[in-house]
C-alpha cells in the first residue's frame, strides 16, 4: 500500500488536527498518476447502465441538471464553457482510480465510498453547496478556484435541481493546479470554478444518518429473531365500543414487543453485511468458461490473486464480509483473507486447502479473478530473462 496522499502530514497528526475539524490545502498531494481517464473515457461510461453519471449546466443563470445513462450524441450539444460532467465510482472501472482511492486505507474502509470524476471546461462547476460528509478534492489536469466557507446558514435556493447554497459568503480561496489536493470536513460550504479544462476527482466518505442506519437495521433484525407467544386475552370483558382499541390490548402488544432484543455481536453482523452490501447498480458476472479448482489454484500459485474492483470487503474477530454476505471459510483460512481485505490482494504463492476453497467461492462469484501481470510486473519479468 502506497503512502497516503497527505503530503508532509502524518495520518496520525491529520486525523488528530484536521479531520471533521477543519480544511487543509496540500500541494502536489499526488504526482504519480498511471492513468488519466479523458473526456471521452468519462463520456463512455456515463453512457453505460451500471454507471451513475450527471450532466449539469448553467445556462441564464438558471441550473440544469441530467442524469445517465447518456447517449454519445448528448455530449456533442455542450457549449465550450459553463458545465459538468460528474461519474460516479470511477474505481469500480479504471484501475489506478482504485488504487488511489485505496491510498486513504489509513481510513477504516467501511468508511471510504467512491472515487467520483468531475470533468469541467472553463467556467463549469456544481455551484456553492456543502457535502454532510468528508471529501477530498484533488485537481487532475487544468486550474480550479475553490472557495470555502465555515458559514453555519445552510439554507438552500428553492427550486433547484441541485442543492446550492442561497447565501454564500466565502471566507477563503485558493487556484488549484494538477496534482493540488483540497480536503473539506462534512457541511463546510464550497464552491469550484473551473478557470482551465480539467478534472476533480473526489474521494468522499460514507455517513450514514441515524435514520438509515436504524432504518436498514430493523430491516436486517426480522431475520434474526424468533420471539415465541401469541397474543391471547382469556379475562376479555365485554365492551359496548367494539371499535375502541382496548387499553389492555395495548398493554399487551407493547409488552410482546420488548422480546425483540439485540447485542453487539448482532450490531457487528449487521455492519459488516450493510457495509460491503452493493450498491443498486453493481452487479458481478462470474467466469464464463471458471478454471476447475485444480487449475484455479494453480493459476493463485503463479498469479496471486486481486479483489475485482467493485468488491467490498471486511472483516471482524470472527467473520469476514464479502459484498453483503459473509464468507463460508475455515477459521485457519481467515488470517490470510483478513489480509486479502486489507491489502485488496494476495501475492503468488501456494496457499493451504481452506484458503484456497473459499477463494474459488469468491471466484466462481466473479468477485475476484486470478491477478494479471501488471506492467511492473511484465518489465520485472522481462528484466529476468
């Protein structure tokens, strides 16, 4: 795992000093980029189905928002200035973008969410808003002018297709140029202007309200409890209000429901399924000709293996999660997943029995393939012989 993007700054000192405290500007935060997705990278995947992408323009000084899948032809429309192209979970699909994303592991995981694309030609931004999470906003190509704000009216324009701040009064400003990186604690008001063509990629962070979460874990309990009794009322007295909910049938339900009862162990359960769950729109295909295990583990044995690019995984003390389920494996076989969830991936090598049954598992799923050469690896190779 690379060193995270933090420039001077330690993990620790950010997370102490800067972390849902307060912004912090780091100059060429990032300078080794592998990949740099274009405009008509990002145009082809805001075309697909299993991508979230929007489109928004400022035309008149009123916002216009669209959202994906876009045909090819929508794109050729644009005026030369004055929008945004933005693409959600870019490292589900370009390689370096996980890579990169996976840079702040100094961060549990079960926090990170997405790398997002904004692609904006000269005067292109989303407008003056705030985010209820933490982000980092790292300049990829051309200049943007950020302002930012610690102002506590949130109040937004009515109306409008996005939520943009009514009353924006920017308190600091900076250009930022490639490589330049921005972070931003939840509900800090922001505003970027694009001033060259060029892109911002978003690391954000997931924060789920108490609604949702509590929402999601009555949702995951009616699966996991079993409360016994059935309503009964032998000392029932007759009534001339049938329709009247009876005091003492209230009582009763009330007290039916107090069964329903939860602990830590469930709470963890819940977290580590609600947690690696997919989203709506990712969806695995497994091999279409899989390799029978002998082959498969052979193929581990000299490939090592890497999680695909859309799998969430995590663990605990007793359990390791994978994309909302937890993994069937023997509990000799889960200090080596612990460090395939760590690390995102497992080196060459020939691993015992338990680990490589539940790996063919995930792979049979499509959730991770036999690790490729990378290009580092081909030159190594290449060196060698």
């Amino acid at each position: 795992m690379q060193n995270p993007p933090l420039g001077n700054i330690s993990p620790q000192v950010f997370l102490a000093d800067y972390w849902q405290k307060k912004p912090l500007l780091i100059r060429a935060a990032v300078t080794d980029f592998a990949a740099l997705p274009t405009l008509a990278d990002l145009c082809a995947l805001a075309a697909q189905d299993d991508v979230e992408a929007r489109l928004i323009e400022k035309r008149n000084s009123q916002w216009r928002c669209e959202s994906g899948p876009f045909k090819p032809s929508r794109f050729k429309k644009l005026p030369e200035q004055d929008w945004t192209l933005l693409v959600q979970s870019v490292n589900h699909h370009i390689p370096f973008c996980a890579e990169l994303l996976y840079r702040f592991g100094f961060i549990p995981h079960v926090r990170l969410d997405d790398l997002m694309i904004s692609h904006a030609p000269p005067g292109g931004g989303v407008g003056p808003h705030f985010d209820s999470y933490d982000v980092f906003l790292l300049q990829v190509g051309g200049r943007k002018q950020w302002q930012i704000s610690a102002q506590h009216d949130l109040e937004l324009v009515e109306d409008a297709p996005l939520k943009i701040l009514k009353h924006f009064v920017p308190e600091q400003e900076w250009v930022l140029e490639h490589g330049d990186m921005l972070y931003l604690p939840p509900r800090f008001a922001h505003n970027g202007i694009a001033l060259e063509a060029g892109q911002t990629w978003s690391i954000g962070f997931r924060s789920p309200t108490t609604q949702e979460l509590a929402t999601q874990f009555l949702d995951f309990l009616r699966d996991h409890i079993n409360l016994p009794g059935i309503y009964s009322d032998p000392n029932l007295q007759a009534t001339d209000e049938p329709a009247r909910l009876p005091d003492a049938f209230i009582a009763q339900i009330g007290n039916m429901l107090q069964g329903i009862r939860w602990d830590s162990t469930l709470v963890r359960e819940f977290a580590g399924k609600y947690f690696s769950e997919p989203k709506a729109h990712v969806f695995y295909d497994g091999p279409d000709e899989p390799l029978a295990e002998k082959a498969f583990a052979k193929a581990v044995a000299k490939q090592g293996v890497a999680l695909d690019l859309k799998t969430v995984m995590l663990f605990d003390n007793s359990h390791i999660y994978i994309n909302g389920d937890v993994m069937e494996a023997e509990t000799t076989a889960h200090a080596t997943l612990r460090e395939l969830a760590n690390l995102r991936r497992l080196p060459a090598a020939t691993y015992p029995k338990p680990v490589l049954d539940a790996l063919y598992a995930c792979y049979e799923y499509g959730y991770l393939p036999p690790h490729p050469a990378t290009p580092n690896d081909k030159s190594r190779q290449d060196a060698a012989t």
